[in-house]
C-alpha cells in the first residue's frame, strides 16, 4: 500500500476494533483477500503480459463454476487428441496469471502433453478481486473435475503451497488433486506469517488479529496452523521437486529446505540461484529440470540433506519476507 493509503487503513482499524475486535478481524481478512488488479503496471510487466498472451492465443478457453457463485478461468493445450497422453496441471502465484506462467507453459505442450493453466478468481481472465486458499484449492479440485485426472502439477509461488494443500487433502470435503508428481517453484511452506506480517501492517492489536486468524477456520473448516504444506511434504506419498533461488526476497529459501526436511527422501530440491521469485519460472535451467523430473527422472535436482535438517530443526518457522505480494 501506498504511505497515505495505509496510514488511512490503520486508523480505519485502530477505531473499528476499539468498538468491536470481532468486527475489525472480519474487515482485515476481506482485505487480505482482496487481490491486486489484473492489469499489468509498468512497462517490464506489460511487455511479459503481451508476450505471454501471444503464447497462449491458440489454446481453448473454459469457465469453472465454483461456489457461492465465483469462477475461475483455464486454458488448454493439446486438448481432445485421441490416444493416451500426460495431463499437467499450471497453477501461479498471488496477482499472477497463466500469461506470465507462458514459456513454463509452452514447454510442457511442447512435449505433446494436455496441459491446463488456471487463472484462480481475481486473478487473470477470472474477474473479481477476492482469492483465498480455499478458494484456490476448490478451483484445482473443480479443475480435475472438468478435465480429468491430472499426470503432475506444477505450482509458482502461492499457486504451489495451493497445490501441497490439495494433494494432502487438507481442505474438508475438497477431493485431492491427483498426479504422481508435484513441482513447487519459490513457494512457502506454511501461512501463518503471512496474516502476522499483514496484522501488523494494518496496525491490528490481539484480539482482532486472533478474529482475522479465525476468519481462516470459518471460511475453510480448516485453523491456519494447519496449513501446513511443508509437513504434507512428508505425507502425500509422492515425489516432490523443490525449485527455489536463494537469492528470492520474497518467499525465504529456508522454505525451501523445510519441505526438504520434511519430505525426507521423496522431496528433491534444485537450487535456481540468480533468478530470484518470478523470473525464475521461465529460466531455461528451471525449464529443463522440471522436464527431466516430469519425465521420470528422480534424481532431478539436489537434496544436502545434512544443511536442510540442520536449517530446518533452527528455524522450523520462518522469517518474514519483505513484501505480502509475493504470494
């Protein structure tokens, strides 16, 4: 937010949750929901919409239909082809979109796979302004749903915490995402920082902050400490590849290495250092060890499995990153 814009915002909070913390709680997880605009700022960012929206000009478009009346948008690629072939799932990070997530995209159709792409709701083709995880997680299963089991997923940043959160199950009566594979490119592995770092940045004192963290149970049927998709590493039976740069000033690298601790050997970590949180889902080195991991190499990436146990028993929860945009 900008300087005014917050200062406006946590005097807002200051006066609401002195009348009512419940009140003030419910008002802060509307706007932690709520979702930057779709349309790309800045000349770097309008030119990495245009070039991704090209890649994507020939792929089928879909709406699904979620609860409460929202949706979400999907492209495919290779659709409707006869014979058997692979089914990835896309899924991006928070105020992202398939259009940014085009060369990693474009590399998978290019393997002759089905590939699916999500915008989740207020994101994208999706419209609105409002995304939580739950409602990440409802657009995956409705995904699955419209398309048929998926091969692997791949997930950027929120998109990939939504993926782990799927695949074990943790939100009630949502069925789990399906696929023997799982990649997550610089995402975190749990979401309690997330709502402290925002609780402070809007001013919130206790008792709202404890109403803001219970909106999660009330929206979801699920508390916030459990979300934790670094420990679900270690459960879903699956193979997992980790992708991070430690140099990502957004989502810490020692997420990273918690999935790693957790997933013991059935998580793979590769190091993508230099590109940094969004760069990095397009960077070639990125690109070829998904493909190789994807095509039924294990050993795709490296796991010092000495450094991640030793990281991850030190700081089992993380540090907060700079910014909430990252997700």
């Amino acid at each position: 937010m900008a300087n005014f814009a917050l200062d406006v915002t946590r005097l807002g909070f200051s006066a609401l949750q002195a009348i009512s913390p419940d009140l003030a709680g419910r008002a802060a997880f509307q706007l932690f929901c709520r979702t930057p605009s779709a349309k790309p700022k800045g000349v770097k960012a309008k030119a990495a919409h245009a070039a991704g929206a090209a890649r994507l000009a020939g792929a089928e478009r879909f709406t699904l239909r979620l609860a409460g009346g929202r949706q979400a948008h999907a492209y495919r690629l290779n659709g409707g082809a006869r014979g058997k072939r692979r089914r990835y799932l896309v899924t991006h990070g928070w105020g992202s979109g398939t259009a940014y997530m085009a060369e990693l995209v474009s590399m998978l159709a290019a393997t002759g796979a089905e590939v699916v792409a999500l915008d989740f709701p207020g994101h994208g083709r999706s419209g609105g302004r409002f995304l939580h995880m739950g409602l990440a997680v409802e657009t995956i299963a409705a995904a699955e749903a419209r398309f048929g089991a998926f091969d692997a997923a791949i997930g950027h940043s929120f998109g990939g915490a939504a993926l782990m959160v799927s695949a074990a199950g943790l939100l009630p009566g949502v069925a789990p995402v399906s696929g023997e594979r799982l990649v997550l490119i610089g995402a975190p592995s749990e979401m309690g920082w997330l709502f402290t770092d925002f609780g402070g940045m809007v001013g919130l004192r206790p008792a709202a902050q404890a109403a803001l963290e219970n909106e999660v149970h009330r929206v979801t049927g699920r508390r916030l400490e459990d979300f934790d998709a670094g420990e679900a590493a270690g459960e879903i039976g699956r193979a997992v590849l980790v992708i991070h740069a430690e140099d990502d000033k957004e989502v810490s690298p020692l997420h990273a290495r918690r999935y790693g601790a957790a997933g013991r050997g059935g998580v793979r970590l590769f190091w993508a250092n230099g590109f940094g949180h969004r760069r990095i889902v397009g960077a070639a080195p990125v690109l070829a060890v998904i493909a190789a991991f994807l095509d039924g190499d294990r050993e795709a990436g490296e796991a010092p499995d000495e450094n991640i146990k030793k990281d991850a028993e030190i700081i089992p929860f993380f540090e907060l990153p700079a910014r909430r945009a990252a997700l």
